[in-house]
C-alpha cells in the first residue's frame, strides 16, 4: 500500500503540483476575484519572512490590509517587512517574533495579542518545520509536532475568541500534497518508536492539519475554515529540508507567488465562504484530501481521540 501511495502521489504530483499545472490551473481563475480592497482587516501570517508565508503578505498588504508577521528570527522579519512596506506602500505591517516550537510562548503570545489588538479577521498557519533528525524542546515534544500541530492548534484556539469578534473571520492552513500518503495516526505522536524520517513526520504532521481543520470547523462555526495545498514550491524550506527533490525537480517548482495565490484567494476573496466550512482546497478548487484506493481515510472515533489529545496537551501548556 505504502509503495502504491508513493507512485500515485508523484504522479499526482508530476500532473497537478507543478509549475505548469498552476499555469494550466491559473486559465479557468476568475480574475475579479482578487480585485478587491480589505483595507481595514487584519492578517496574521506565520513564517511570513520568506517563501509562500512573505508572497503572500505581499499580496495581501498590496490590497491595503493590516499585517501581523509572526516569524521566528527578528533580522529576517525585519528585512521582510522591509521589502513589504517598499514594494507596497503599505506601513501597516507589524513583526511580532515567536517560535512555534516553543510551545508555551504560542499560548503566551496569543493572549498578549488579544489583548493589544482588537481585530483579527485572518490567521493564515503558514510557518512549518521538517527535522532532519529528532529533537525535543523545552517542554520535552518533538519539535516537528510542536510546531507543525500543538502550535497551530494552540495558536488558533487561543484566537479564536478574537476572532469571532471579528468580521468575516477566516481561518487558513498552508498543508502539503505530502498528507496524501499519510493516514491519521493517534499514536506515536511524538516519534518516539521506530525509524525518524523527517520528511514522513512532517507529511503525517500535514494529514493531522487536514484533520484539526475539519473539526475545528464543525465546532467553530462563525469562522470559516480551509485547508490548501500549494503544490510543489521552491521555497528555501523545501531546498533545505528535501535537497535532492529540490534539485532534481527545480525546473518545475512553483514560484512561491503562485504557490500562495490559494491561500491569498481563501483570505480575501468573496466566494470561499459561500462553500462550507473545513475543506480541503488546491489551485483555488475544492479537491479530496484523500488518494484513489489509499485507504487514508480515518474514522470519527479517531479523529475524536486525536483531537482529544490535542486538547489535552494544549491544556498541559495553557497560558495562565
């Protein structure tokens, strides 16, 4: 089964996450779409100092919105929002410094920021981490699950109350066509047993986003949910983290521009909430977050359980 996921995924791939098949996609997007201002409305981007998380800044600060930048390394943001302010005109652009591996801080963050700001219309969960080996950090969690999972859940559930207070508020996960050969796992949440494969935990990582988002969804029912996938980017992540498919696949990655078009489409535009809440979107269409024949599908009874971990552990490290 493992080895049929991997052949359908990269054929997948070859056919619709490439630069080319964005470009072939791009032909039937209603351009009007994204002719619209959102001055006026607040954007947190995670990791939005460089690859999709800054194109996509980029484009939404060219449409006069306020920008909440919550990157990792300061000199790095900075010079982000510099490039921003610059290219855009727009100063409305605010660094705000957080690592989501450390889990404690993202529940401290968000509350500080609930109380400085009023608004917040849009959380795009951008910022990802892929380890090429396994490490904990201070709270003793594998630093891939605390960034890619507790993080973004702790860091959504903690705005979400901001949020509901907000106009058309809409909540957007940047996942990875790498989900696809993941099914839901409830165990082994920290990698602890058998083999680390960095780039396996970081696509089941991606599975359990597809996951959060879906319930988050049918419990949170003010705000709109959606998950995407960019397709195949050049990013510095994925030259870093997977550098042989970065190599070998290069001429046919995506500019990190147009792998942020879904995500900019689903924060700005008017028709993504006409769909129901919590799907899972590629190229600005609606698409199955499941292979043909892969058997990814999980139960209730497990999505349950995995939430309810979640849960838990989110509680363990709660701001007080």
């Amino acid at each position: 089964m493992s080895l049929y996921r991997n052949c359908a995924w990269f054929l997948k791939g070859m056919t619709e996450f490439t630069r080319s098949a964005f470009q072939t996609a791009s032909k039937r997007f209603v351009e009007k779409d994204l002719e619209v201002s959102v001055a006026g409305r607040a954007f947190m981007i995670t990791g939005a100092n460089s690859g999709i998380g800054k194109a996509a800044a980029m484009a939404i600060a060219k449409k006069g919105g306020t920008i909440h930048m919550v990157c990792r390394n300061k000199d790095k943001a900075e010079e982000a929002r510099a490039d921003i302010v610059k290219e855009t005109g727009n100063k409305e652009v605010y660094v705000h410094i957080l690592d989501l591996t450390e889990t404690r801080k993202v529940g401290e963050f968000a509350e500080a920021f609930k109380r400085k700001y009023k608004a917040l219309n849009v959380l795009i969960n951008n910022a990802g981490a892929i380890m090429s080996e396994r490490d904990v950090n201070a709270e003793g969690l594998e630093k891939s699950f605390a960034s890619n999972v507790l993080g973004v859940y702790i860091l959504t559930k903690s705005l979400i109350p901001l949020m509901e207070k907000s106009a058309d508020p809409r909540v957007i996960t940047v996942s990875s066509g790498g989900m696809l050969v993941q099914k839901l796992r409830t165990g082994n949440l920290q990698s602890e047993r058998g083999h680390y494969d960095g780039t396996m935990v970081y696509a089941q990582h991606k599975r359990q986003q597809v996951v959060m988002t879906e319930q988050l969804a049918k419990t949170h029912t003010n705000i709109h949910f959606s998950v995407m996938h960019p397709g195949w980017v050049d990013t510095p992540a994925v030259a870093n983290a997977m550098p042989d498919f970065h190599r070998s696949m290069k001429d046919s990655l995506r500019a990190p521009e147009q792998g942020a078009d879904t995500a900019v489409w689903l924060s700005v535009a008017e028709a993504p909430p006409t769909n129901p809440s919590g799907l899972f979107y590629q190229d600005r269409k609606v698409v199955s977050p499941h292979l043909p024949l892969a058997w990814t599908h999980s139960s209730p009874l497990e999505e349950q359980k995995f939430m309810s971990l979640l849960e838990d552990l989110a509680k363990t490290f709660q701001a007080n």
